[in-house]
C-alpha cells in the first residue's frame, strides 16, 4: 500500500508539471493544486526528497502567479538542496551506487557554480575512484564525473592591458615560468564549450587559440581559482594555506580569500601575494 501511495504521489507531481507547462493562469492554480496533494502524500510517507522538490516546484508556480516570473535559486540554496539529495541518496541506496555518484557529481558542480572549487574538486576526485572500482572507467557515471572535474579543474583568467582588464576574452592558464614571474596561457578560449552543469555543447569562438606567456602581474584570476598564499609579512601563518579566490575589492585592490581549512578566517589578500594551484 506504501510503495502505490506513493506513486499516487509522483503521479500528482507529474499532473501538476503538466500543467505548469501550460503557463495560463488557470494552469498554474491547478499545477499548485496537484504540487499541494503531492506534497502533502510525500509529508505522510516521510518521502524528505520529494517534499524538498515539490516544494521548489510550488515556490516557483506561487512566483508565477504573483507576476514575479520563475524563481531562480541562490547558488546558496541550490548547494543546500543538492547536499541533502546526495545524503538521502548516500543513506537509502549507498555510496557505490551510480544514482548516488551521479547526485555528488551534481553537488560537486553547485558548490563549483558557488566558487567552491577546491570542495568541487576533492569531490570529484572521490567520486571518480568510486565509480572507476565499481562501475568502470567506461561507465556513463563515471564519464560524467570526469567531464566535470576536467571542466573544474581549468584555471581560467583575464589579461591586463595599459592596465585595463580585457573582461570580453578568457584565457586558461597553464603553468608558471620563471620562478612564477610569468604565465603560459592559452586562448582566448570557447566562449561556450561543454558544460556538465547543463549537459549540452554550443558553438565555440570564431577564433583560433594560442598559446603564449605573459608577465603574472598582468594575469587576473578569476572567482573561485584555487590559490595558495605566498610572501605575507604579517600574516606569515598563512603562506603555504589553500583557499578559494572569492571577492574583489576595487577600493583595496585585495582579494578575499576563503581558506580550505575552516578554523581561518577569510583574508583580503594583494594580488601578488597570491599563486594559482594547478593540482590539488
């Protein structure tokens, strides 16, 4: 009885997304309706993913009708939901299991979205392992898994020039030259390329890339490149810490830096007090 109820539920949700599609008024009075009855079997049968979706679902229907149009999430939130997803998942079916893998990689890639990249990246790494002992290098899971820490994994910048930040152009750094005086970087690369967040390909740049080296004072990272801290005077307890690049401020000209080890405090750090790490 359990198990029919509750596809009673999802058969609720599915009305309700029909509707919802629809997009008339009367459309989105009846997709909350049946998002309401669902939610309300998923609440009955201790279903926390469903009722954590349909609620999402009823947020954005309920905006719909207000006129606001569709909510977006923060990154915040979305991070908060795909956790949750990976736990229950975790829990109900397993760490090896490809649904769970495939749910961390979708975690990994919101905290990447939220400049959490080094927390995306060991992730990943994780799930990669996983999936390749269980399920093999050749399984969809794990394929999907290594599209997203190839595309994490890239150290992308802006060039100064005059100056100036050429913000129309990215470019992907490689590697540091004379004794990290200097940068190769390639580019400026596919302004859209295959993106695992969305699973699709679009047209690249009209351009060729090249490759090349230009000065590090010129290279400006940006949000959410993993650094290391080198060369503070004062807080010398910090070089050799890792962190996310976050915000910047153009009255200090210093970054905020969200260190990986979570007993230190955010710092705004100069931007030469700063390396890209390349692997973690």
């Amino acid at each position: 009885f359990t198990s029919s109820y509750k596809e009673y539920g999802h058969a609720n949700a599915n009305i309700g997304t029909f509707y919802h599609k629809i997009g008339s008024d009367d459309g989105l009075r009846k997709a909350k309706f049946y998002f309401q009855k669902a939610r309300s079997i998923f609440e009955s049968e201790g279903d926390e993913l469903g009722v954590m979706t349909i609620n999402n679902l009823i947020e954005n229907v309920e905006a719909e009708i207000s006129g606001d149009g569709r909510r977006c999430l923060t990154q915040a939130i979305e991070v908060g939901l795909e956790l949750r997803k990976y736990q229950l998942f975790t829990k109900e079916f397993g760490a090896d299991d490809n649904t769970t893998i495939e749910a961390g990689v979708q975690l990994a890639l919101a905290m990447w979205k939220e400049f959490r990249t080094i927390e995306a990246e060991r992730l990943l790494v994780k799930l990669i392992a996983t999936s390749h002992r269980v399920h093999g290098m050749g399984h969809d899971c794990t394929q999907f898994a290594i599209s997203a820490l190839q595309r994490v994994k890239e150290r992308r910048v802006f060039l100064k020039k005059d100056d100036e930040i050429n913000v129309d152009e990215v470019y992907r750094v490689i590697r540091y030259t004379s004794d990290g005086e200097r940068c190769v970087v390639q580019g400026p690369v596919s302004k859209v390329v295959y993106d695992p967040r969305s699973n699709r390909s679009e047209p690249s740049h009209d351009g060729a890339e090249r490759t090349f080296e230009v000065e590090r004072a010129n290279v400006v990272t940006s949000r959410g490149t993993p650094v290391v801290c080198t060369g503070l005077q004062k807080a010398t307890h910090l070089n050799g810490k890792i962190g996310d690049r976050r915000e910047f401020d153009e009255d200090t000209g210093r970054y905020t830096i969200h260190f990986e080890d979570e007993t230190l405090k955010p710092v705004m750090v100069k931007p030469e007090n700063i390396r890209i790490v390349f692997d973690l």
